[in-house]
C-alpha cells in the first residue's frame, strides 16, 4: 500500500514538472478558448475598442476587411495572442489609447508598438 502512494505522488509531481504552460497548458487552453468566443463577436465599429470578457481585456482593432482581437493580459504562454492570424496597422493614438488603459502586459504593448503605422 505504502509502495502505491509512493508511485501515484511520484507520478502527480513528474506531471506537475512537465506541465511548463502554452498553448497546451490548462490555462492557456482556457485563455485560447476565450479567444475562440471573443472574436466570434460581431463588433460593428471603426474605432479600437477595449473589452472585457470574464477576466481578461481585449482590444478590437479594426481593419478593411476583418476586426483583430487582441488578448491584452495574458497569463499563461503565449504572452501575446491574437485572432485571427495576420497583419494589421495601428495609428499612434489607438496605440497611446491603449497603453493608458493600463490593461495591457508589457510584452502585448511591445508588440503592438511594432505595429504603428508609420506615416
């Protein structure tokens, strides 16, 4: 009996070892299925929006053809996630808009910095 207790916190602690987050963690799962959710939405605006669903932030940037969400602070790998896939401009004040929110990871606003459209 003690050999079996033994094995089973052995085997709990290996997979808890094993388990070092992404996309295939339990929370990035949950946090790629909000994603999944959030940008079914039918946002009908031209403007950059910031949401909130359950406990995470989004924010809606509008494009010519498609609205991107962006998850604004991830907690679990990847840092930045984002659907669809692809690429967007974001003008300098939807930027400084979203920054000042103060809902953004550092990592999410680096990457959207790359992203200003540059004029």
């Amino acid at each position: 009996m003690r050999a079996i207790k033994v094995n089973l916190v052995l085997f709990i602690m290996i997979i808890s070892f094993s388990c070092k987050g992404g996309r295939d963690s339990f929370g990035g799962k949950h946090e790629f299925s909000l994603m999944d959710v959030a940008s079914a939405s039918v946002i009908n605006s031209s403007e950059v929006q910031i949401i909130k669903k359950d406990e995470h932030h989004f924010c809606v940037v509008p494009q010519s053809d498609r609205h991107i969400w962006i998850m604004l602070n991830p907690q679990f790998e990847p840092f930045y996630k984002q659907m669809p896939k692809g690429s967007y401009v974001l003008s300098k004040e939807d930027f400084l808009k979203i920054q000042s929110s103060g809902l953004a990871s550092g990592t999410v606003l680096a990457v959207l910095e790359s992203h200003i459209e540059v004029r």
